[in-house]
C-alpha cells in the first residue's frame, strides 16, 4: 500500500463519494444494526449514520484550512529564518473498532485518517457481524483496497494485524483489551489512540432540577440498551432526593418505552448471550427499584435501577456497559467526590446542578475525558469538541479537527535564507560567548 499521498482535492471528492454511498446503503445499515443490536431506525440515525454524515461534512468543508502550512514566529538568534509547521499523513494506518456502535466508531475515526491522507486498514467488529458485512459494502464502493483495506475475522485475525508494523494504530474497545493493543505497538514503536471507557459518573447536585436530571440520565443511560462508553455508569443523589429522582426515573422511562420494554421498538437488546450472562450476574434482586426483567432467549434486559447502592457491591467494580443503573446516595458532597477521585479516571462525568459556580467548579477540580453540565453524552454532538479519554479511560483524541491532526504528523520546517550568512554559531567561538548570552536568555 505504498502509494503517493492524495491531494486535498482528491481526499475531499472520496469522502464525498463515501457520503452518498453511506446515504444510498441506509436501509442495509438500519437493517444490520436491528439485526446486530436491535436498534431502531431513529437511534440509528441519531448515534451512527446521522453522526457520520455530519462528520463528513464538517470536515470536508473544513479540510483545506486545517491542512495548509502554518506559520509560526521565529526567535531573533535565528534571523533571517522564517518556520512553517506542515501537518503530513503518518502512512499506513490501523483503525479497530469495536461492536457497541460498529458503525459510526468504525468509519468515524477512518474519516479523519483518510482525511489526513493516510492509508487505512480497517478492523471491523466480528460481534456485529451484519454491520461489518455492510461496512465492506461501503468500503469497497468507495475506496480502492490500496486506500482503504478490509480486514474481517475474531481474535487470530487482531492477532496478526498486531504483528504487523503499522505508522500509527487507533484502537476503540475495552480497557483491558487497550493494554494489549498498546504492548504490541510498543514493539515497532508505534504511535497510538486508545479510546476505551470507565465507569461514568453522573452527580445530582442538591439545587438540580430533579426531574430533568432524572429525564436526561435515564435518556443517555439507556441510550443503546446501556451499551455506550459514555453512558451514565452510576448515579449519586442525595440521599434524602433518592425517591424522588428514582421515582421521576420511574415516570420518564415509562414514557420512552411504555409499560413492557420489550414490546418498545425503541429499546435495543443486549449484543450477545455472553454479555447478557454477565450484566444478569450484576443485578441485586433486592435492591431493584425498576426493571429486573430479563431474557437470555432475547438477549433482553429491562432498564433497571437498583437503589442504595455501595461502593462495595459488585455492580461497582467495573464499567456496567449495559441497561442497569445504579442509584448512590450520599449525604455529604465532597466525601461523595473524594470517593469518585479514588477511582479510575473516567472516560465522562456528568453534573446536574443549578448552581452554575458549584458545578463549575466541580467539572474543574475531577479529572476526566469530557462530559457535561445539566446534560449526559451530548458533548459528542459538537465536532468542535475533541473526544478522548484520561488515564485508563485512554489516550488521545479525536472528532472534527482534532481527528486530522491526530492522524497527522506535525512536521517542522525552518526556511533559512542565503543571502545573508551570521557568523556568531561558527567556530572559533573566542569572543562570541557574550553575544550568544544576548540571544539565548
């Protein structure tokens, strides 16, 4: 796959084109993930098809700006230089993605790659089989297989394409699966994004406006059956709000999907029997306040709260990825804080307060990949904003322009001029010391 680099004009028409066919594939694509995950056609559009095209478009109309030379100012001692930063493609490029949204975190990261004017080798999810089939679809409709490369299969196929040296790898998964993906970049020194996740939590300051939190967490956690890195893990209220805001839960959820979730069309199911068994193995029967209902034939959880939740409770130890929601309540702000910092640093952290200044200040003091005040997981909905996590939540970031200049190697270069030649950095250097002092101070 050594080929010359695409010109701006070239990449631009592409993802044009992949545009288009992605528009033209819609039915196919909603089809794979009602099949792959029981997604309804409006979520589809909502986290996947919708989200791409506008990335598409975002980036296209912007890529000429973010692609040109930068100038940059240049220190006296080095007159009459002048320095331009060039953002050049790293080469080849690995992308793996993961099942949860195999869709949109499959060609999403793809569109800043090729955008940057790399070569791309695309891993899709062997759990979302119907949605990778239809992913090569759109691949190879669009692109040529020395642009873009398809790669299907489970753990041996990810085996060997670790193996390979690659210019740059960008993995979205599981933190565990991260270390792998980051030790065997190691090996060839390979540059790299982790986007992997944590447990999200989602803080009911005791000025919010109960209701709306309950509407919004209920909305962005059950968003996907669950199944969304950036999704609501928990939730601490105030202990003496706890009713209430499990009771507006109770009230909003009824609303989204009527009185049997498993009738809603809206409601998508569990990705497969494994993660089913492991979330049902989750669940305290006697701290559930809504839901429990489950059908491993179905693949189907019902969103469930359970109440009274501490920290010590298995549904704690790790990321949930799935419709359970636990409710923690607290009666002291900053001991609940101090608790959150003692964990892993999450990939988002919601806070719903109508003291702007309190929940300002609290979005300040904890560390986290991105989040949002009086809203969960709408930050991605603005490219302008980059989208990456901290610590174990992972490494680097992408979305809009962040994604071109993640795929993008930075290169300096200092144009000096030849008419004039200064000899203060020549040998022999008797007498200069002093003059060099002046610059370099």
């Amino acid at each position: 796959m050594k080929n010359s680099v695409p010109t701006l004009e070239e990449r631009k028409l592409k993802l044009e084109r992949l545009k288009k066919v992605i528009l033209k594939k819609e039915v196919l694509i909603n089809k794979a993930l009602m099949d792959d995950l029981g997604k309804s056609h409006f979520e589809t559009y909502l986290t996947e098809v919708g989200f791409i095209i506008e990335e598409i478009s975002f980036v296209v109309k912007n890529l000429e700006n973010w692609a040109k030379p930068r100038r940059v100012s240049t220190p006296m001692n080095l007159f009459p230089a002048k320095s331009y930063i060039h953002p050049s493609p790293y080469g080849e490029v690995l992308i793996m993605s993961p099942w949860n949204y195999p869709f949109q975190l499959c060609i999403g990261p793809m569109i800043g790659a090729l955008a940057a004017g790399n070569r791309v080798v695309l891993k899709p999810s062997e759990f979302a089989p119907h949605t990778a089939r239809v992913v090569r679809e759109v691949i190879e409709e669009t692109y040529k297989p020395n642009e873009v490369k398809i790669v299907e299969g489970g753990v041996s196929e990810t085996q060997e394409l670790l193996k390979q040296k690659f210019d740059y790898i960008f993995f979205t998964g599981s933190t565990p699966v991260g270390k792998i993906v980051m030790k065997a970049a190691a090996e060839h020194l390979t540059p790299l994004t982790l986007e992997l996740g944590g447990k999200s939590p989602c803080l009911i300051e005791e000025s919010a406006n109960i209701d709306l939190a309950a509407k919004r967490c209920a909305w962005g956690k059950f968003l996907n059956a669950g199944q969304t890195c950036v999704a609501p893990d928990y939730v601490l209220v105030p202990k003496k709000y706890q009713h209430d805001f499990i009771d507006r839960l109770n009230f909003h959820l009824k609303n989204f999907y009527g009185d049997s979730p498993a009738g809603s069309p809206d409601y998508p199911r569990i990705v497969n029997e494994k993660h089913f068994d492991r979330l049902e193995q989750l669940l305290i029967p006697a701290k559930i306040a809504i839901g429990g209902e489950t059908s491993r034939e179905n693949k189907f959880i019902s969103p469930t709260v359970m109440k009274d939740v501490s920290w010590s409770d298995e549904v704690m130890q790790d990321e949930i990825f799935g419709p359970i929601l636990p409710v923690i309540p607290y009666e002291d702000l900053d001991e609940a804080l101090e608790e959150v910092a003692k964990h892993s640093k999450p990939l988002a952290f919601y806070v719903f307060s109508e003291n702007s200044k309190k929940a300002e200040k609290i979005m300040q003091d904890m560390s986290f990949g991105g989040g949002c005040i009086n809203d969960t997981i709408m930050h991605l909905g603005n490219p302008n904003l980059p989208f990456g996590g901290v610590g174990a939540s992972g490494m680097g970031s992408y979305h809009g322009q962040r994604s071109f200049e993640t795929f993008s190697h930075m290169k300096s270069v200092l144009v000096q001029k030849t008419k004039v030649d200064i000899p203060l950095r020549y040998p022999p250097y008797n007498g200069k010391l002093s003059w060099l002092k002046m610059f370099l101070r």
